[in-house]
C-alpha cells in the first residue's frame, strides 16, 4: 500500500519545498522503492500555462502534454519517474471538475460545499496520482496560513487521519532566521501553531537557517512545537541544489522516514550522488554560455534550461558559466559576445524582443 508524505511550508514562501520533495524522493529512491510526487499549487488558474513567466517561472510541460508548475521539473531530474497531468493540480482545476459534476448532477441535488465536496475531489485526485507507488510525496504550494491553501490543508488532514500514522507523515518546512548574531525559532514556533491550529501535527520539522541548528535551539524547537528532538532536521543553504539529498542523508531524514512509516528497505545507496557531486566540485574546463531572452529579471523562467546547461557540463565535467543578456535591451544598445563560447536563444511569446533574439 502507498504511504504518503506531505509537504507544507511556512513562515514565508520559496523556502525550496519542491527541492526539499525532489531530495527526499531521490533518496528514497537509492532505497529501492518506487517514489512518485504530486504538486498541489493554491491558485485559480486550471494550469499554470497562462501565467506571466515573470510572476511564476516556467511553465514545464510534461510527456504527456500538460503544462505543469516548474517544480515538476526538478523532480523529473532528481528522480527517474516521469511526470504528467495526474502529478499537478490546482484550485482552479478542483473546482472546475466538481463544478462540472455539480451541472451533471453527480451530486443528486446535494448542496455543493468546500467540504465534503472539494475536499473529497482533492483526496481523489491524490489517491489516483499515487498509483502503484511505495511512497508518494505530496507538496503543498503557498504558506500555511494562507486563505487559498487552506482547502488543500483540510483535505491532507482528513487523508492522514483516514490512512493512519504508518501510511501518512507530515514534514513542515520553515525558516530560522539569523537575527541579531543568533538563529530566532519564534517564526517557527508560530508557524507550528497556526498548522496545528487546522488540525495537523507536523511528524519531522526541517528548518532552513544559514547555519547548523545547535542542540539548545533544537531542543527549544521540539519542545515548543511537540515534535521529537531527532525530528527537528537542519537545513543549510548550499551553493548546489545537487547536494541537498546527501545533506540531508547525512542529517539521517531518510532512516527516520522509514522507521516512521515501516518500511523495510536497504540502505540509501548514493554512488550516482557521490559522483554528480564529485564532477561538479572537480572540473577540467569551462565554459561561457549567453541566454539571449526577454524573461531575463526571473531566471527561473529558463529553469529547465539553466539545469539542462548544468547536467551537461556535470557529464562532461565541465564548469558551465552563464551570463543573462536581455533582449530587449540587446536591440537598443549592443553587448560584446566575443568573451562567449555559446549563445543559447530560448523561446518566447509575442514579438516583444524578437530583433534582439536574432541580432
């Protein structure tokens, strides 16, 4: 039976919930187990394929032609199972689906509400996007606390108590900042509250400070949020996304996932990471690639492009630098490419920056 593993977020937004999912997923997987991951975004929109590239990012398109939220891209390239339509879904896409059923009349005249009937739509599409997989990781988009989050909430609470605590655990990922010359947990004590104030006890805590918790400050976290002492994961910043799963290994988060959920399985066996890491750290040559686009201010709206630009250099244990040249700006007044040893031209819509693309 699959067991679930959900994934919230407080205190701000952009804490790396998708990056947090992605690593986890990746060393469970070096445990022989078949990992799957859905994304569940709080917005109205059906699907992020109309979204300004400036406001969201990329729009990352699957195998299956869904035009999914970005962070379904790091998980294609942290794990080896393929994506689709079933691994993301938005408010937008719930409530056009229930609407939908509502006008068939499904629901026998009942008088259509957030719960049981949205909720009990959300509990349905998790449940059908898990599949046959050993373990499905489940990503909460937005900030607990946020009005447009709180249906999904509702909905992994109802879930987790209807699974039991063997087939459902609760990771809650939140900042500690530095302040003052020291690490401050109240935004995490708070952050806590209000998640437990909807009904859910978070199982692990990862905190995301500049530095290593130190055993007083993680002993104060788990006092005051209730959960155990070896649950109170830290999370440093790294200068590579790729280090994160072996960080966090190193923390022990997988031997508590599967001691809390049971499952029997063989140690992580992290050669493959080993060896990204040692290509990366390593390099025998570099070079200068220019991304010519028009959606330069975010890079993350070239995502898949700047990884993809990075796994090749790792392949060819090569260092890949990359300088971000707007093309609006490039019609108006030129730069020198002579430095570069590659231009990249990524798509776009619309004709703004198109001369620039070309120049």
């Amino acid at each position: 039976m699959t067991r679930f593993i959900f994934i919230t977020g407080g205190v701000v937004s952009s804490l790396g919930k998708g990056i947090a999912s992605a690593s986890l997923a990746a060393l469970l997987e070096t445990r022989q187990l078949k990992v799957t991951l859905l994304k569940l975004d709080p917005y109205i929109n059906v699907d992020p394929g109309t979204m300004s590239p400036f406001q969201h990012g990329e729009v990352f398109v699957t195998d299956d032609g869904a035009e999914t939220d970005l962070d379904l891209g790091h998980y294609e390239r942290f794990v080896r199972t393929t994506m689709g339509q079933r691994n993301n879904f938005t408010t937008g896409r719930i409530y056009e689906n229930v609407i939908y059923k509502e006008r068939r009349g499904d629901y026998l005249g009942a008088t259509v509400q957030v719960i049981p009937h949205i909720t009990d739509e959300i509990k349905r599409r998790l449940l059908e996007g898990a599949g046959d997989a050993d373990v499905a990781m489940v990503e909460i988009g937005g900030t607990v606390g946020d009005i447009e989050s709180l249906p999904f909430l509702e909905a992994i609470r109802q879930l987790g108590g209807e699974l039991g605590h063997e087939r459902a655990l609760f990771i809650h990922l939140t900042l500690v900042p530095h302040v003052v010359g020291e690490l401050k947990t109240k935004p995490t004590q708070h952050s806590v509250k209000e998640l437990r104030s909807i009904g859910i006890q978070p199982d692990i805590l990862l905190c995301r400070s500049s530095r290593s918790l130190y055993e007083g400050e993680r002993q104060k976290i788990a006092l005051f949020t209730n959960v155990d002492e070896s649950a109170v994961i830290s999370v440093v910043d790294v200068d590579s996304i790729y280090r994160v799963p072996l960080f966090l290994h190193e923390e022990g988060l997988d031997n508590i996932l599967c001691d809390k959920l049971k499952l029997d399985t063989p140690p992580a066996n992290l050669l493959e990471w080993e060896s990204v890491l040692t290509a990366m750290d390593n390099p025998e040559t570099s070079v200068t690639v220019a991304m010519v686009g028009k959606y330069i201010d975010l890079t993350d709206a070239y995502k898949s492009l700047n990884e993809a630009l990075i796994h090749a250099g790792i392949h060819t244990c090569t260092q890949v630098k990359i300088i971000y040249i707007d093309s609006e700006e490039f019609e108006s007044q030129s730069t020198d490419l002579e430095d570069v040893d590659a231009i990249l031209v990524p798509g776009g819509f619309g004709e703004r920056g198109i001369e620039g693309k070309i120049l």
